[in-house]
C-alpha cells in the first residue's frame, strides 16, 4: 500500500514538473525517504537518476526548436559537473551524516519556495509584463559575467551533489543575467545542464551507495509520465497561480522536513558528547595521577 503512494506521488511530482516547468524534482527525495523508506545517501543517489532523466529528456524539445545553448551549457555546465562531483564525493565522507544532508537539503527547500512565492507576488504587484517571464533580453548584470558564472556554478554543483536538488532555481536566473540567454533558451539550456550534474554526481556516489534500480526505474518512468500529463494540462491553467500555491506547499515539506531531523539532530549531539567524556575520561584519570604543583613544592 505505502509502495502505491508513493507510485502515486512519482506521478504527481511528474506532474508538478511538467505545469510547472521546473521545481517538482525536488520533492522526489522526500518521497523517497519518507514515504519509500530509503535511507538518505541512497535516496539522493536515486534522486540524481530520477532529475537527470526527467530534465535530460525535458530539454529535447527545446533543443527541436532552437532554444538550447551548447556553448553557454559548455561553459556552465562544466563548472557545475565538477562541483556535482565533488559534493558527491564530500556526502560519502563519514563526518557528513545523513541528518546533516537532509537538514541542508529542507533549508534549500525554504529558499526555493521563497523564491517561488516572492515572484509570483512581484508579478502580482506589477501589471507589465517581466521580462524574466516573456523571454526578452536582458542586460547583463556585469562585465565580466563568465567569471560568476563558472564560480556560480560550482556551488551549484556542489549542492546537487550533496543533496541531489536540480538547481533550476538558481540555473535559470544566472544563465539570463550573467549568461545574457534569453528566457526560454536558459530553461531549455539548464534542463541539460542539470542531466550532465546529476551523472556526474552519481560517478561520485557510484561504489559507496546501494541503489533499489528497480525502484529507481520505476520511479523514473512514472515521474516521466507524469511530466507529459502535467505538460498537456498547462496550456489549459494559469501557471503563475500554480506556482505560487506550490511555493507554499514546498515551505511546508521543508518545515516537515526541517521538524523530522531536529530530533535526531539533537541526539546525535548528545551522543558525541556522551562518546566525547567517554573517550576523556582514561585521559582525566590519568592526569590526575600526577601529583599537582603545590604538592612537589611542599614535598
């Protein structure tokens, strides 16, 4: 029953990708963790094959119609891959806990969400048409943009690693403002951008994590579906007052998320104290053998 639900949820989070446009992925490492049962570490491996499929087929029919970038997905793409690697690399290290991944991974959720929220209410408030929305042209932010963009994109890398998050929502703004792309020709260029971060991210994972591919598989296609389903209805509902309503419901994961790790959080704390005066006490009784200074003076 419970492997039904979160079928059902893969197909709902295809869905959410396909009106949307981009966000749904995020929610497949909750999915996968709360509702599937799978440990972290392997979930976010799982998470980096679902996202990459999904994006790396998402972005064929931008590249049909022109709107796809090589050179600009090159140049980013590549600063992005080695910083997915290495936040890969960095999540398989033993002080790096599960607790902390998926604590980083609710905080991201919040700015997401955020950001989600925080458009939609400035499109709210102004009756001209934004051109982050239509697609125009928009000046750089800076004259030596490729520079932060490569660096931008790194950090990018490292949280897709490290938490197997897309990264559209940071992608997408820095290809328009530093990458000078226009709108869609960014979408269409980070959808690829983040198939070519989640394979590098899974070479960094590959041989420390055990993956259920049949899940991940199945997971895969049923999100899949579920993308085409949610890309069919989109030209029938407003996407703005969509987003805005799953910008909410992204900060209320993220506090779900955020509640479920504060109490393991905290005991993990409490158990490297306790293992820390455990380890101190041989230390503290053998210096304690040692006669102190105001008794070798009387002596």
């Amino acid at each position: 029953m419970v492997w039904l639900v979160g079928y059902f949820l893969a197909i709902c989070i295809g869905v959410s990708l396909g009106l949307l446009g981009g966000g749904g992925s995020v929610l497949a490492l909750p999915v996968l963790v709360y509702v599937m049962g799978i440990a972290p570490k392997p979930a976010i491996a799982m998470t980096l094959i679902i996202v990459g499929t999904i994006s790396l087929f998402g972005s064929i029919p931008y590249a049909l119609r022109g709107h796809l970038n090589f050179k600009a997905a090159g140049i980013f793409g590549s600063a992005t891959m080695v910083g997915a690697y290495l936040g890969a690399r960095i999540a398989t290290l033993p002080f790096v806990t599960s607790t902390f991944q998926m604590i980083l991974f609710g905080l991201l959720m919040l700015v997401a969400a955020g950001l989600m929220i925080y458009r939609t209410n400035r499109v709210d408030r102004q009756d001209s048409q934004n051109p982050l929305e239509t697609g125009e042209y928009i000046q750089p932010a800076c004259k030596y943009c490729w520079l932060w963009l490569m660096t931008e994109g790194l950090a990018v890398g490292v949280l897709t690693g490290l938490i197997g998050v897309g990264g559209g929502f940071a992608i997408v703004p820095a290809l328009v403002l530093l990458g000078k792309l226009p709108m869609r020709e960014a979408i269409g260029t980070s959808l690829l951008i983040i198939a070519c971060n989640s394979v590098a991210g899974l070479v960094g994972y590959l041989g420390h994590v055990e993956l259920a591919w049949q899940l991940t598989v199945s997971f895969t296609f049923l999100a899949g579906l579920g993308t085409a389903i949610g890309a069919y209805f989109a030209k029938f509902v407003s996407v703005q007052h969509l987003q805005k309503g799953f910008g909410y419901f992204l900060l209320a994961v993220a506090t779900f998320v955020l509640i479920q790790n504060r109490a393991s959080l905290q005991g993990s704390k409490k158990t490297a104290t306790q293992l820390f005066q455990h380890q101190s006490e041989p230390w503290a009784r053998h210096l304690a053998s040692f006669p102190s200074y105001e008794s070798r003076q009387q002596s």
